[in-house]
C-alpha cells in the first residue's frame, strides 16, 4: 500500500430544495480507487465539476467519503482518533492563499502549525528557518504577508504545511489565481520539494504545462478515473484528452498535428527542445 490509497470511492453532494421538500443527490465521484507511492510527484487533472477538487479534500479529511475508503499512510481519514495524524501526514494546500495565512508576519504565520502541535520553540524556529530556505522567502520572513505578490503568498502557505513536516502535500489547484510567473514560482517550488526533501505531492490542476515533469498523471472525469499514466503516455490521447474537455501543452498538439500530416513522430511529445531533436533529422 502506497502513502496514500482510494478504495472504491463515492462522494455525494446532498442539496436540500425548500419548495419542493426534497433532497437532491449530486454524484462527485464514483467507485475512485487509487494508490499512491511515497515520494511521487502525482498530477491530477480534470474540467471543472469533474470531481478532482473533492478528491483533494478527501485526502485530507476535509470531507469524509459517502462511501469507500481513504487511506494516509494506512490511517483510514473517516477514523476520528487518527484525523490529526492524518492530517499531519497529509497537508493541504488551497487555491487561495489568503485563506491560509494567518499571521501578521511571514515567519509567524510559518510557525503557526507546528506550535499548534506543541512543538517546542527551538524546534519551531528551526523548522520555520528551514521551510523559509525551501521555498525561497528567507529574505522575506519579516514582512506582512500582505505585501507580498500572489506567488510569494502562495510559498509562505507552502512553508507553513512544510513546517509541520508532512510526508505528503496535496495541492489543490494552488496557481489557480497566479499570473503566469507566479504559476511557475510555485511549481518550481513544488518540484523542488519533491526531489530534495523527498515529499510526495498530489498536485490538482488544469494547466496542462504544470504537469509534464509528474512522476504520474491521473485524469478524472465526470467522478470516475479514465486516464492514468506517465505525462507521455497519457498527452499521447490527443483526442481523448479532448473528448474531455482538456486542452494539451501547445508543443505535444502541434506534434500530433505533423503527425497527422504524414510527418513521422513518436506520440506523446512534451517539450519544444524534444520536438526539435524529432524534426531535425526529418528535414535533412
């Protein structure tokens, strides 16, 4: 069993309609079943309303499963004595930054977690010191968060769930609401994380360029799992891709596109410098 597993799982939205007095039943996700190894860089990807977001919150005991199982490192996250350690393990982070910063200050909104957990103060300050270092806002750990850009806002929430020392971070859609340098900060970061402290991430997202580095792509789709594979094995599915409703890097469909042409190159390619090194013999 990886760090983290779905067994057959369903969530289900439940509306209540005043006027009509009854209840209304939307499905999210639907028989889910997923294993994820320690130390993976997993993306996951889906259209709006396909069920990825709440598969994020699953995770992390947000939201409990209307059926199924959700295990963290074989804690099962429906099990209250376990859901701070669950918790623990996985930590999350959201779309909007400002919604999970607290602090007045950087580096006590970094430190807010692991005191929380009755860490002792050294051991805080040294944790704080070393998530700052890891994301790169060292040099801004005695500002207000509110000066600080969407990017940099962003790194501070990933410094303070890096604090508490999870094994897994699980993020859902954190670019979201990033211009496109702040997108890649955070990315940049996240890798970085990955490979140096040897975290596994759940990554949520829709920009097809955030994913292309994963260990793992995962695509979900009207609450079922459709797509699952390295980024080269599934942004070779051009067309399925489509089908729902998700766009490809712009290199990979301008390959499938030659392809189509009559040009002879391989499927599933991810970068301009790959490309290059496929078109150059062609042309000679």
């Amino acid at each position: 069993m990886g760090i983290i597993k779905a067994v057959n799982l369903i969530f289900d939205y439940i509306r209540h309609d005043e006027e009509e007095d009854k209840d209304e039943v939307s499905h999210a996700l639907k028989g889910v079943s997923l294993d994820i190894k320690e130390g993976d860089f997993v993306a996951i990807l889906g259209h709006n309303g396909s069920g990825k977001s709440t598969f994020a919150k699953l995770m992390n005991g947000i939201l409990l499963p209307t059926d199924g199982t959700v295990y963290i490192s074989k804690m099962r996250t429906d099990d209250e004595e376990h859901l701070w350690d669950v918790r623990k393990t996985a930590g999350m982070v959201f779309q909007n930054p400002d919604n999970q910063i607290i602090g007045n200050v950087v580096e006590e909104d970094v430190g807010f977690g692991p005191e929380n957990m009755g860490v002792p103060t050294e051991e805080i300050w040294a944790r704080v010191d070393k998530s700052l270092e890891a994301v790169g806002m060292t040099a801004y750990r005695l500002q207000s968060p509110n000066k600080l850009s969407g990017g940099q806002k962003q790194r501070v929430a990933i410094a303070g769930v890096m604090a508490m020392k999870p094994r897994c971070i699980v993020l859902d859609e954190p670019t979201a609401m990033l211009d496109p340098n702040g997108r890649r900060e955070v990315i940049k970061t996240i890798h970085e994380l990955n490979r140096q402290e040897g975290i596994t991430v759940v990554l949520i997202t829709h920009y097809m360029e955030e994913v292309i580095d994963a260990d793992r792509v995962v695509v979900i789709d009207g609450g079922h799992v459709v797509m699952d594979g390295t980024p080269k094995e599934v942004f070779s599915r051009v067309k399925e891709l489509k089908k729902y409703s998700l766009d490809v890097p712009q290199v990979t469909e301008l390959a499938d596109e030659l392809k189509e042409a009559g040009m002879d190159l391989p499927y599933g390619i991810l970068s301009i410098d790959e490309l290059v090194d496929e078109l150059v013999p062609l042309l000679k």
